[in-house]
C-alpha cells in the first residue's frame, strides 16, 4: 500500500515553556507539558488540533543541548541555536508518514538527498516512553534558505495514536482546527514545487504565490523575505477567543 502523508505537527521554538504554553491557555486552547528529549536536553510543551498538533519546544539542559548537531538532528539544532540567541519564532513542520521506508526510497528516486532513518523518544509527565522514527532531508536540496520540513513515523497507527492520548485526557474532537499554514520567502512557486515533490503533491500556482493542500488543510507559499513559516491560522474558537492574532515571538497565530 503506498505511503500516506498528513501534516503531523509544526514547531515553535521558545525561551520560557510554561509561560508560552499560558498563553494559548489563557485562550482557551488546552496545552500541556508533553515531556523530555533526554538525549538532546529539550522539552515541548504540546496543544492538539485533532492529530495535527503544536510542539512548543525548549531548552531544560544547555550542555547537553549542545551536542546536538545540524547534520544529525537539524530541527532540534535550529531550536536549541534559537534558544541560546533568545529567539522565539517558527522552526519547520513534520509531515507523518505511514511509511518511512518507502518514504525515504521515493525521495532518493527523485534524487533528493535525505539522511538515515533516526530514532526518537521522549518522556511523558507520567514517565511513560513515547518512541518514533524521523527522517531528515540534507541541508537546502532546493537551494533556498527555508529550513527543510521532515518526516516522521509514530510506532503506533493513528488509531491506537487517539486512543492513547485520549486516555491520557487529551482533547482530539473539540472543534479548533488548524486550516492555513504560511511560508514568507523569496520565490515561492520554486520553494512549493519543491515541497509538492516531498509530499507527493502538485501545488496551485498563483501569481507570486502557490499553495499544497494536505488532506483538508492548505500549506501557503508567499512572497516575502523570512524564508520560512511565519504564520499558522486557527479555526472553530468561539467568539470570547477570537483574537485578531497571538503572537510569540516572530510567530504570528490568527484566528479565523
């Protein structure tokens, strides 16, 4: 059966967990703590949209964290050179696959460069291990500046998946959805053909801009000098949380 691709989860980097965690609370949107990376010394803090979900992340140990190296893990690196630069802002998003392997065959066939398959895992508050694999894509195959999406393959179906977090009284059916994503950067169509070859997927061109849907949420590519995402857009809040946007740092969330 050919792999399937969804939009797993996008990554924000932040200085003070709890604190950026308070403010999608104070919102009205649930996130909590998911737990430790111990072999990398960060954390995240986690807010769910269905299966699509928010990972805040940041630093709890700064000499560990600095073993982490671009090459091997280059969205924890990019999190952790952030951190110690004080910079809050969007760092790239995961797609889920439910193939890794065939994943990582495909793109080499189209002769894009990606790395072995990696081993995550990380801690719950409960202690519980939560274990996945990950495939990153060498530095700039397209040769832009936008930080490179990658792939990741939890050793649980997504079934079993909501079961687990609904257990653990995660909310995945309340009605807040992610809909919109949007890449600032300097050439749009190249940067959106290069991630519709990643996911399989051929993008809308318009002018200066283009778009990929990924199942029922669109992925925006917009001219524009961050070179990477720069706004996420949130629907189903009701009226006392609608917000023209929340903002971290440089990361820009509106709701719609």
């Amino acid at each position: 059966m050919k792999e399937q691709i969804a939009w797993d989860h996008i990554m924000l980097n932040v200085l003070d967990l709890e604190k950026s965690m308070a403010s999608f609370n104070q919102a009205g949107i649930c996130f909590q703590l998911g737990g430790k990376h111990p072999q990398w010394g960060t954390y995240n803090g986690l807010g769910y949209f269905g299966l699509t979900y928010l990972e805040m992340i940041s630093v709890y140990d700064t000499e560990l964290a600095k073993t982490v190296t671009e090459d091997a893990i280059p969205s924890v690196y990019q999190a952790v050179t952030d951190y110690g630069k004080k910079q809050e802002r969007f760092n790239t998003i995961a797609f889920r696959t439910t193939d890794i392997k065939e994943t990582r065959a495909r793109l080499q066939q189209q002769g894009i460069s990606v790395g072995e398959i990696e081993p995550g895992q990380r801690k719950d508050p409960k202690g519980n291990l939560i274990t996945w694999s990950m495939l990153f894509l060498s530095k700039n195959n397209d040769s832009s500046l936008v930080p490179e999406p990658f792939f990741i393959q939890w050793d649980q179906p997504d079934d079993k998946r909501e079961q687990i977090l609904q257990q653990q009284g995660i909310a995945l059916n309340h009605p807040v959805s992610v809909t919109e994503g949007i890449i600032m950067c300097e050439e749009p169509s190249k940067v959106a053909t290069h991630w519709g070859q990643l996911i399989d997927q051929k993008p809308v061109y318009e002018q200066d801009a283009a778009y990929l849907m990924v199942g029922d949420q669109r992925l925006s590519f917009e001219l524009g000098t961050s070179n990477r995402l720069t706004e996420v857009r949130i629907k189903g809040a009701d009226a006392s949380l609608k917000k023209p946007a929340l903002t971290i740092g440089s990361a820009v969330f509106k709701f719609v």
